[in-house]
C-alpha cells in the first residue's frame, strides 16, 4: 500500500507565486512549479517531500 499523497496547501512552507506559468512554490527547498511542490520533488528524487511540515490550526 502506498503512502497518502501530502497535499501542499496543508503545508507551511507553500506560497501562491507571481508567476502565472509556475504559480505554486516551496519556501523550503526553493522551487515554483506548475504542479503541486510535492510532486516535483517526489518525480525528481524518487522520495516522498521531506520538508512537508503542517499548517498549525486558526482555532
């Protein structure tokens, strides 16, 4: 069984960008990409995103 996909809007270290043909980015390793950060990072090295760190809660 493979392990639940992490979702980046989840995730403190991911922004909106300015840029409309990469418009979500990575604080944590750096990176805009078209697609989520997390699959980029998981297509580039193979290893689910090492960085994914949760968005506390606004209660």
């Amino acid at each position: 069984m493979s392990p639940p996909k992490l979702n980046c809007f989840q995730c403190v270290y991911f922004y909106i960008t300015w840029d409309p043909h990469f418009p979500n980015g990575c604080r944590f390793f750096t990176i805009k990409a078209k697609n989520r950060p997390s699959y980029e990072v998981e297509k580039a090295s193979g290893l689910p995103c090492q960085g994914f760190k949760a968005k506390k809660d606004k209660k």
